[in-house]
C-alpha cells in the first residue's frame, strides 16, 4: 500500500494509528491501518414546510448546511424524491460537491393539490472517497412538507366570431360552444352577455344549462338604430365552494365579438297638418310644420314643397324651411273677395343613401295633406267716435248722442245698440234709445251716488249677419266704440260713533275707551288720522290715541292726574287725507268730532310722614329728639291732622313725647332712656287725618299711617386711626395692620371686622385677618390688575349688641375708620387679536383684513395709532388701514401688484400715547405688532387674440383666409399657445384649418365654403395657452379665449343641368322622332322651378320641336316631325331655364 493512499485514507477518520508489518515474502514492510472509530454523517440544515397555490410556477428551495461531516472531504451528492408523485414529481437538485449550499427545485402538477412530503438526502464517497461504491457510504436526510391549496381554474368559451347586420334585422342567435368550469373542474357556471352600446344593441338573453358545453345568446338590434356594439359573453364558475351565490371565489372568463349594423334609408317624416279655416280677405297665413326629420338617426338633406288643389282660391304655398331643422313654415293668402276651399299638398323628399336630393332615384318622400276653407265673411256695421266725459261725483242723468249709424259697407242688414260700464259701481250699464236703419240714437245714465272714478262705456252696434237676422247672432258683426267717463271725487267727512260720559275715582289706573264707526265718510278710502284733547289737563291729561288708518275702530287711553278729582270735557276727532289722500295738506282735509264727559270722584288719601332712621345710644344717654318731616294729609288735601308716638319697651325708653302743629309739615318727638339700663325699643309714629269730613273725631272715615324706627341702647366699639398707603400699578398682594380693637368701655360683646374698598374696580374688598377678642388684626389687598388711582378703604369693627348674637343687627354698634390707597400709573402694552394668514390668487380685488381686540392695554385709555407695512412691496404694497383711536375696531386693506405671485408678510402696529397720552412724544409710548402671512398664488391669464370682423361671400367662392392678430399668452405670460377653429354649421363651412406657431402674435385660418351653400356660420377661433405648467397636454390648468365672426355665403344661382344630346341621323319623311332628356335639375342641389325649351336652326327641314316636361323632374322629351320631303342639317337647340334666386320664372 502506498505512503499517498495511506495518507489519505488516514483523513476519513478521526482516531487512527500506522503500524509497520514485513510481508512474508520478505519482499518489505506492509502498513496496516487500524479503524478505532467510523466516519461521520454528512450535514443538512432544517427544511421548512411550504404551502403553494395550485398551478403554481416552479419553486426554489435553498439547501444550507451541507457538508461532509465534521472536518471530512469526501465528495457528496445531493438528491431528492417526492412522497406524493401525482403532485410533485421528483425534484430537480442542483449541487456541486463540495459546496455547502445547493438548491431544490420542483412545480406542482397542473391543475393537482394536496401534500407531500420531500426529503433531501445528503450522500458521501464513503472512505474510499468513491460516490459509485455506495456500500461505504454515509447518508443524511432531511424533509419537509408541501401543501398545495386548491385554486379555482378560469372556465373556457370558445371564441365568438363578429357580424355584421342591416340596420332593423330580425332577431340574432349566436350559438356559444367550449363551455367548461375549466382545469378539469365541475363547479356550476352562469353564462351573461352585455352589450357596449345598448342604445344599438340591448343586453342580450342568455340560454345555457349548467353543466353544458354549449349554450346560445340572443338579441335584437334596436329599431332605426346602426353603428358597432361589441357583446361580452362572460362564464362564471361557481369558485371552490362551487356555490354561484358567494362570488368572492368566482372564477370568470369573458369572450368578445362585435357586431356591426349598417345603415339603411328610412323614409322621412314630419307631423300631419291639421286642416285650416279662414275667412275671406284673412291676411298671410303660416301653416307650422313640426316633426320634420329624414328617418329616424338619420341626417340627409331635405327639401319641402308643397301644391294647392285650387289655386285660384288658394295659390300654391310659399315654402320657408332650411335643412335640417326639424321645423318649417308653409306661407298662404287667400285670393281677395273669394271663399271655397282647397287641399294643400306638401311634400317632404330626402336625399336618399347617396344624401344627394338631385339624384331623386334613392330619394324617399313623405306626403301630408290638409284642407283650407275660406269662410265669407260679412262686414262690420259702422258707429261714429264718442267723446270723453269729465263729470263730477253726485251730477244728475247724463245723456249723449251717437252718430254714424249704418250696417257698413253699403249693407242694410237690421241693427241693434247697446251700450255697458266698465264700472257699474260708478256709472251702471246705460240706456240706449234707437231705432234700427236710424244713423242717429242716444244713450243716458247717471253717476252712482258717493262715488268717483273712470267708467270706460262701451257702445255696441250689432247687425244681423249675413241671414238679415238679429237672432242668429253666430254671423252677427259689430263695431263698438269706447268713451271714458271720469268723476272728479268729493270729499265727503269721515264719520266716528258717538261717545258715552264715564265716571271714575280719583287716583284711578288707566283707562281705555274704544272708538268705533270710523270711516272716511261715503265710501271714500283716504288715509285716517285721529286726535284727543282734554278740556281740563290738570285732572286729565290729553288722551294717547291707538289707531292704525283705515281701521273701523281704535282706542283712547288716560289716567287721571294723581290725588285730583272734577270733571273734564274730552273730544276725540277723526281727520281725513281730503281729495289729494295726503294728511300733511289739511286745506283740503275734513274733520268729525265727538265729545264726552269724564268725572273724577274724590278719594280720601291717606296721610305722610318721612321714614324715621334707627339710634344707636350709648347708657344714660341724654334727652333725644327726633325731628319729623314730610307730614301731609296726603294727596294734596288738607284735613286736620293728628300726631301721636308709642315705644314697645318702657322700661328702657318710655312713649316719647310729641310737638306738632296741625298743617304743619314738619314736628318732633323727645324721650330720654331710662338710666342704667340696656337694650332696645322700638319707637311707632302714627299721623291721622280727619277723614273726607275734615274732623279729627268722627273716626270712621279718618286715615292712619305709621312709621317705626328702632332704639338701640349700647357703648360702640373702638379701632385707632390708620395710615394712607401708596402703591404701583399691578403691585402684589399688600398688608396693613389694624391695632386698638375693643367692644368699648368696659363691654365684652364678640366683634368682627369687615372692609369694603370705595373703588372696586381698583381694589377690591380687603381680606379682613382678625379673632374676636383680640386688640389687633390685618387688612390685605391686590390692586387690580392694569389699574390706578385711588380708593377709599372702610374698615369696620361691629360688636354683636345687647343681645350678643350678630344676626340680629338691630342692636349692634359698628366704629368705622377709613383710609386712602394711592395706585400710581403703569404704561401697559397697548393689544390686537392675532391676523390668520391669507391665501389669494393673482390679481385679486382689493383685500380688506379686519382688526379686531385693538385696546391701550390694561384698560387704558391712551390715544392709539395703527400702521401697517409690507415685507414685500413689489407683491404687496404697504396697506392702508382705516382706524379710529378708542375703537377696538379696525381694518387694513390691500391689492396685490398685477401679474405678481408669491408670499408678502403683512406687519401690523398699534401704538399708544405713553403716560403723557401724547402719541407725537414716543419716548413713552408702548407699542405691539401682530403679523400674517399673504400667499398669492399664480393664476393663469387667458390669452387675448384680437376680434374678428364678419365676413360677406358668395356661395361657391374659393379658399378664404382670414389674419389673425394679437396673439399673446396673455398678462406678460410666456407659455406655448394652440391656436384652432369650428364652424357651427359644417354644412356650409367646414371647420377651417389654422396655420399658427407658437409664440407668434399673429397666425391665419384657412377656409373653403362647401359647393352650392348658401347661409351663415358662426367661425370660433379659440387660443389656448398651456396653463401653469406650460404643457398644453394637461388641459385642466390652461387659459382658453375664444373669438366669433360670422360667415354670410350669398346665395348665387347655379346653372341648371342637362345631359349631353347625341347627334341623330334619320331619313327623309320620317315619322315623328322623341329625343328622352335627362339628368335635368336646377344644378348645386337648387330646387327653383324649370323650363325646357328648343329651338331649330332649320326650322325649314325641323320645326321646332315640342317638349314635355314637368318641373322638377330630371327627365323629360322632345318631338319633332321633319318636314316632308326635306333633307339637310338642323341644330336643336335644348334649353334649361331655371326660375333663379326668386324662384319666378316669370322674372
């Protein structure tokens, strides 16, 4: 054995030793290996489980890991087998040794799912390094699973060839054939058809049976309809739960096919033409014709022409109508002085499939007819014209005469007047005196009593038609004649019921009375105003007056004058507008009055006297007097009067004692307290009058009135005296001791402190600190903030009085002490309310931006000044601003420059006076800004081309060109331009062509109008720029302008046609010979009336020959007989004559 394969036989394994053997032969040593330990395994790292959807493309799976085993180099292979076959075949594996990744690939079978499992085995060369020799060889395997899922399989249908139909055919089959739920599946399947243009070809039906591979689809090309529909047939399976419902795993396919309906002549139409009665002499009639169209969807060109059955009664009719509108008119006039009838035939021709109304072979025409009777008619009787009357209202029984009276026209049929008011309510229907054949007659009436106004009279004559007869009045004529009849108003006086007398007591609330019968006097209606005076106003004041013009009622109201009674005359008066209905020009007004007495009746009032004040006393207090004041009988009256006092405890103040004079309006009483003792009293002073009988003793109807006021016995607290402060303007919270507090002289009450600021919009109520009985307190405050000046502080100490208990406040004594807070003045920042940025476009109007918030600051009130400026001027201009100092109110205003876009930031200051309030010294002034942003954003400018002026040509004319000017993109803008053109009657002139590049200012367009039309089109020349983003391919963001002129094409007559004439050759005396004339016609599609004539240029060998034709047809004939025994050469001469642009060939 060799020292090489020993070696590397030594490498397979990992424990090893050599030992030396000589051969028998002697020959050498032999080396013997000795095995202590087998190889290792390859490696393969962990495979994962895959999940695929069936049908999915080929999978890649990476193989990591691998390795001969642990430090060994035997050569390995890689292989792969598949545990379900039917699923997956057999993996591909591509590896190349000694490499420590691979790859496995592998593809589900078609249309297969389920699970397999895969395993991966990793083989080594085994020790003797040799992958053939596979006894020795070491294997490692590893595995996963693959779960293919089911995936629905799109159904088939075979494909659908096109067709093509007539415009009307019959209903289509179309067989469907392929039908499968596809990839071997059998799930249900639904079969649909839609149709891309339902307006041609509607939905189609389907019929077709689940499971079948055939079906068909049906449908019907709609009537008069043509054009192309393509028809999706869509099969639908029922998806893995082969339910058709649940269309979430529906699987569908869809096959198209088009169908084409060509285009057949429908014969025209328009609506038929109600029959026409008239009367003789009828001026020009219009017949409207309505529904005028050349078949359903169709557009050819038509004409109208239309014939009368008795033209010398009805000649034969005008036509007005261009094609293609759908509406025309036929223009007829009766012949002068005849009556009869006559049947109108109009005929309606289009211009057949070749949409050429002079090719008449595959033309169709639709005929209406209609009967036009013309009724005699009789002439109107005859009456003179009636002057206007101006009467005045109230005149008595007016009569005036008629004249003029005949049967007209020299006819002497009996005559009947009568005569009727427009306003019976002013002039009734009058009477009319007249015999018939008489041309004089009279009628009378008289005005309506209180009544004015405009009659307008109507005067009929009636005569008895065209059978003499009065009776019959269906063929009566009559004239009427009309006169107004005008009565001047008279003012007649308003009118008011009257008034009853009313009693009432003195002192008594407010009374209304109620005014009824209020008018303005003989049915007139002007304008109402109503007064009330009182004769006694110290008793009753004049009355207020509720009333609203022209109400038939209204209302007074007074209230007596307090404590006053007697009698008062009031006179109430209603005023009316006069004949100019204007209130303010009383000249012409008339008035009513009515009167009525109100008696006050006296009330006893009861006595006065002033309200009395409480005491406060200290013990053994002196004698007290207290003055009364305010003592009156009350009411102002002026009985005797009686004053008496009591107290309610004796034993601490006895009934005090009185001084008063009666009729005296002042008095006192006097009462000293009981010594040594405490407490309170209360004091009642009563005042009684004498009664309405003036005597104190008859007390029955005497009056009483009483005040009380309480007494209170008690030694007041004390406090010391406390000092001024001064502080600044939004100073912190401040203290001030209190000292010498006491319930006074020897008295223990409980006390409490109270303090109440004179200012408090300065400071408010001072916090009191203080414990009930101790000798001091504190008092604290916080100024307002913003605010100075001054404020008086009251500081109050209050014992609980004689009773100890604060509730009862009667019997407390208070001790009060005051002192000043000075807050001296702070210059505060003056305010606004923040400004919301502001987004405009380009060129906007004026901007106005309200200010709002604007103060001097800490409720200040220095004069204010507000200015506002721009960051950028050449987008905004500094703004103007409109304030008025002390408003909290303001505004700026502003307009962006033209043509400008971009952002600006608008800074707005308010500055105040400072402390001297003096806004020209700003060494003081205080000042504050707020700020907003202005977007203005670019706006595209229209493009401008100049105008265009109308346009005169004649029909046939050729290409016409047109200048255009002024193009720009508008407002100094620089973007690519497009300039085009339409007409709006193609007809006439197509769409002209338009040579333009941009950026030029001037272009052209380019036109021809279409051969034999006459009219007038409206040419739009429209320039489009290319918006913001200069790119004429995104039309939402571009400028648009368009220009108008109008194109008039004069119509020019053409020359009518006529085929060629061959030469003839004929014999000497022969027979008559015809010679057929055709392709006669107006020429360039005209409709004028036509005339064949010949002539012969030989008349001696051809007369001239005769012709037959009959306008407008396209063929006709000539006749003529050569003369007997002539031979030689004539010319015949064939000439068309059209009846040119007037349609008379006449002229």
């Amino acid at each position: 054995m060799s020292k090489r394969l020993l070696k590397r036989l030594s490498s397979c394994f990992k424990r090893r030793s050599v030992r030396n053997y000589r051969e028998s032969s002697g020959a050498g040593l032999v080396q013997v290996l000795e095995v202590r330990q087998m190889l290792t395994a390859p490696t393969l790292d962990t495979l994962y489980d895959l999940t695929l959807a069936e049908d999915a493309p080929e999978r890649s799976v990476d193989l990591t890991g691998i390795t001969a085993g642990a430090g060994e180099v035997q050569p390995l292979r890689v292989t792969a087998v598949s545990g379900n076959t039917s699923l997956i075949a057999a993996p591909a594996v591509d590896y190349t040794t000694p490499n420590a990744t691979g790859t496995l690939r592998f593809t589900p079978i078609a249309n297969a799912h389920g699970a397999t499992t895969i395993t991966v085995t990793v083989e080594d060369g085994g020790p003797d390094l040799n992958l053939g020799t596979s006894a020795d060889n070491e294997t490692f395997s590893r595995t996963f699973n693959v779960t293919v899922t089911p995936v629905n399989d799109i159904p088939t249908l075979n494909p659908l060839s096109d067709m093509t139909l007539s415009e009307d055919a019959p209903q289509q089959t179309v067989s469907l054939s392929g039908i499968t739920a596809g990839g071997g599946e059998n799930q249900p399947l639904r079969v649909t058809a839609t149709s891309s243009n339902t307006t041609l070809i509607p939905n189609p039906t389907t019929t077709y049976t689940s499971p079948q591979a055939t079906g068909s689809i049906r449908f019907t090309p709609a009537a008069n309809q043509y054009g192309t529909a393509v028809i999706t047939v869509t099969l639908e399976d029922g998806g893995l739960d082969s339910k058709l419902s649940t269309a979430g795993d529906n699987a569908i396919f869809s096959r198209t096919f088009t169908v084409t309906v060509n285009d057949i002549n429908d014969a025209p139409s328009f609506d038929a033409i109600s029959d026409l009665t008239i009367s003789e002499d009828a001026s020009e009639q219009t017949v409207n014709l309505t529904g005028i169209q050349a078949g359903p969807f169709e557009v050819q060109p038509m004409r109208i022409s239309a014939s009368s059955s008795n033209p010398g009664l009805i000649p034969n009719p005008a036509v007005d109508y261009t094609t293609p509108n759908a509406t025309g008119a036929l223009r007829l006039q009766p012949v002068a002085n005849l009556s009869g009838t006559a049947l109108i035939t109009v005929v309606l021709e289009d211009g057949g499939q070749d949409d050429d109304l002079a090719t008449v072979a595959d033309n169709l025409m639709e005929t209406r007819t209609f009967l036009v009777t013309v009724n005699p008619v009789n002439d109107a009787p005859t009456l003179d014209s009636v002057g206007n009357l101006s009467l005045t209202e109230d005149d008595a029984e007016q009569t005036v005469n008629l004249s003029g009276i005949s049967a007209g026209g020299g006819e002497s049929q009996p005559l009947r007047v009568t005569a009727a008011s427009s306003n019976t309510a002013l002039i009734p229907d009058p009477s009319v005196t007249y015999s018939s054949a008489d041309a004089t007659g009279l009628i009378r009436f008289t005005p309506v009593a209180d009544q004015s106004g405009t009659a307008l009279i109507s005067v009929t004559i009636e005569d008895g038609g065209l059978d003499g007869n009065l009776g019959t009045a269906a063929d009566n004529a009559t004239t009427t004649r009309i006169f107004s009849v005008t009565v001047a108003a008279v003012n007649d006086a308003p009118t008011l019921n009257t008034l009853s007398d009313l009693n009432i007591d003195e002192d008594a609330a407010q009374q209304t009375v109620n005014l009824s019968g209020i008018s303005a006097g003989g049915g007139e209606s002007q304008a109402l105003r109503v007064t009330a005076s009182s004769s006694n106003t110290g008793l009753i004041p004049n009355p207020a007056v509720t009333y609203t013009s022209a109400d038939a009622t209204g209302s007074i109201q007074f209230t007596p004058v307090a404590d006053q009674s007697g009698t008062a005359l009031i006179t109430v008066t209603v005023e009316d507008a006069g004949l100019d209905g204007d209130l303010s020009t009383a000249t012409d007004n008339l008035t009513v009055t009515r009167t009525f007495l109100v008696t006050v009746a006296a009330v006893n009032d009861k006595p006065t006297v002033n309200t009395l004040a409480d005491l406060q006393l200290v013990q053994n207090a002196a004698e007290q007097t207290v003055n009364l004041s305010g003592i009156s009988a009350g009411g102002g009256e002026v009985q005797p009067l009686r004053v008496s006092a009591v107290s309610s405890n004796t034993s601490l103040i006895p009934d005090p004692a009185t001084t008063y004079t009666s009729a005296d309006a002042t008095g006192s009483i006097r009462f000293t307290p009981v010594a040594a003792t405490s407490g309170s009293a209360v004091i009642t002073v009563t005042i009684e009058d004498g009664g309405l009988d003036g005597d104190l003793s008859t007390a029955g109807d005497n009056a009483l009135f009483s005040v009380t006021f309480t007494v209170v016995v008690n030694d007041p607290p004390t406090l010391d005296a406390i000092s001024d402060v001064g502080v600044s303007e939004d100073a912190t919270e401040q203290s001030v001791g209190l000292s010498g507090i006491s319930a006074g002289t020897g008295e223990s009450q409980a006390l409490r402190v109270t303090a109440s600021s004179g200012n408090l919009a300065l400071i408010a109520d001072p916090v009191i600190t203080y414990t009930s009985p101790d000798a001091t307190a504190s008092l604290k405050f916080t100024p307002i903030a913003d605010q100075s000046g001054a404020a008086v502080i009251t500081v109050t100490v209050e014992d609980a009085g004689i009773d100890a208990n604060f509730a009862t406040g009667s019997d407390n004594r208070t001790t009060t002490r005051t002192f000043t807070i000075t807050v001296a003045a702070v210059n505060d920042a003056p305010t606004m309310n923040t400004l919301s940025d502001s987004t405009i476009a380009e060129d906007a109007s004026e901007q106005t931006v309200n200010l709002s918030g604007i103060t001097a600051g800490g409720g200040e009130t220095q004069p204010l000044r507000v200015t506002a400026f721009s960051s950028d001027t050449s987008l905004i201009p500094d703004p103007a601003v409109t304030y008025t100092s002390a408003e909290s109110i303001g505004s700026i205003r502003y307009t962006p420059v033209a043509d400008q876009s971009g952002t600006a930031t608008i800074t707005v200051t308010v500055e105040d006076g400072g402390l001297d309030g003096d806004l020209s010294t700003s060494g003081d002034n205080l000042t504050f800004s707020r700020s907003f942003v202005v977007t203005v954003t670019a706006v595209n400018d229209a493009p401008t081309l100049d105008a265009l002026s109308d346009l005169t040509i004649s029909e046939d004319a050729s290409e016409q060109t047109v200048s255009l000017a002024g193009i720009t993109a508008g407002g100094g803008e620089t973007q690519p331009l497009k300039v085009t053109a339409s007409s709006s009657a193609t007809g006439l002139i197509p769409n002209p062509s338009v040579t333009y590049t941009s950026a030029d200012a001037t272009g052209s367009i380019r036109f021809t109008p279409v051969a034999d039309q006459s009219g007038t089109a409206t040419i739009t020349v429209t320039i489009e720029d290319g918006g913001l983003d200069g790119d004429l391919g995104t039309s939402a963001d571009n400028g648009v302008s368009s220009r108008t002129f109008v194109v008039t094409v004069s119509a020019v007559n053409d020359v009518p046609t006529l085929d060629a004439l061959s030469d003839s050759e004929i014999a000497e005396d022969a027979s008559e010979q015809t010679v057929s004339l055709g392709g006669i016609s107006a020429g360039g599609g005209e409709s004028q009336p036509l005339k064949v004539t010949t002539s012969s240029s030989n008349t001696a060998l051809i007369p001239t020959p005769s012709v037959s034709y009959s306008s407008a047809n396209a063929t006709g004939s000539i006749r003529y007989t050569p003369n007997a025994d002539q031979n030689g050469v004539a010319t015949i001469t064939v000439t068309v004559e059209d009846g040119g642009l007037d349609n008379d060939l006449s002229t």
